[in-house]
C-alpha cells in the first residue's frame, strides 16, 4: 500500500519544483509570463539596435525572434496554435537598453503552455497552475452556455429541484400523458 505525501512534503516538493522552474527559467534568452488567453514575451536586446535589426517570424504554429545576422532568441514549433494576426510584437526603449515584446494571442483560448516552443524545455507543472477568477462574459458562447447551465442545474440540486435534463424528461412524460388520455400512469416511476 503506497502513502500519499504528508502536506509538509508535498509543499516542499512543490517549493523545490518552484525552485527550479525559476532556475531553468532564468537560463533562457527571454522571460515568458501567460494567461489562460495569451502569452507575453521579453528579450532584451543592446540598445543600439533599431526595429529594421528585429527578425520576428510568427505564424500559426511556429515562432522565430532573433537579431538579423544572428542565432535566434526562438526559433521553433508553438505547441498550440495562435492567432498571428491578433499577435504583435514591439522594441522598447529600458533603463538598461532595450526590449522586444511579443504578444502572442492563444487560438485555443482554454489552454496553458508549458514551455513557449516544443523545443524549448519544459519548464511548467501546468496542472499546478492557479488561474485568476474569470468572468461569465469573459467566455465563449458555447463554453458560457455550458457553465451557466452547470451553475443552474447545481442551484436546482440544492433546493430538491429537478436540473435542466430532468426538467425535460418531466416535461416529456406531460406531453405524452396529455396525448395519450386513455392511458393510466398512475403507477409511472421516474428514474
């Protein structure tokens, strides 16, 4: 019978992994942050270089961000899709020289990365990931719908209430009853 870990060995196993998460992270030629929606992306460059110097190539599937002449900051396959047209990126002037920031929009608007390209490591538990509190309108139609009637069938369930599904199968049992009179229900069971 294997134990599960005590709470102060899972928060130390989880501290260490954060360790090194922020190590592995502090390797790389850039600094990367997301949400549930979109990705974020910092390099910093020398301060000399203008925006015609920039080689950013971004598509659906794939990211390359470099300086002309020289080897790429990224250079590889995005594990999921993006919007390239809704992504963008720009050089900013700093303190200590300057930035190139890309914004890079999620196509699937429900998904977190663990590294920014698949051939970059993988640095992220996403499954330890505590997302920011949403709002309803925040989501898509379809998912919105679906939440929503989670939410409605979760109240009707706390008051003894039918949920949406039952509420149609009794619905459907009226119907019937009142199309076939010469019928006895008296002895019907729901369930």
């Amino acid at each position: 019978m294997s134990s599960s870990p005590t709470p102060s060995e899972r928060e130390k196993k989880d501290k260490e992994d954060r360790a090194r998460e922020a190590e592995e992270q502090a390797k790389l030629p850039y600094k990367w942050t997301q949400t549930i929606q979109d990705l974020d992306i910092t390099i910093s460059v020398a301060s000399n270089l203008r925006g015609k110097d920039i080689v950013v190539d971004m598509t659906k599937t794939k990211l390359k961000v470099g300086v002309k002449g020289q080897e790429a900051f990224i250079d590889g396959p995005l594990p999921y899709e993006i919007h390239p047209s809704e992504s963008t990126w720009t050089l900013e002037p700093t303190s200590s020289g300057k930035d190139i920031s890309i914004h890079l929009d999620k196509a699937n608007k429900q998904q977190w990365w663990a590294s920014v390209t698949t051939n970059a490591p993988y640095f992220l538990d996403t499954s330890k990931i505590q997302p920011e509190n949403s709002k309803l309108g925040d989501l898509d139609g379809e998912t919105r719908g679906m939440v929503e009637k989670m939410m409605y069938d979760q109240r009707q369930k706390e008051m003894g209430k039918p949920t949406s599904e039952e509420q149609g199968k009794l619905d459907m049992l009226e119907k019937f009853k009142k199309s076939h009179p010469e019928m006895d229900f008296s002895n019907a069971k729901m369930g």
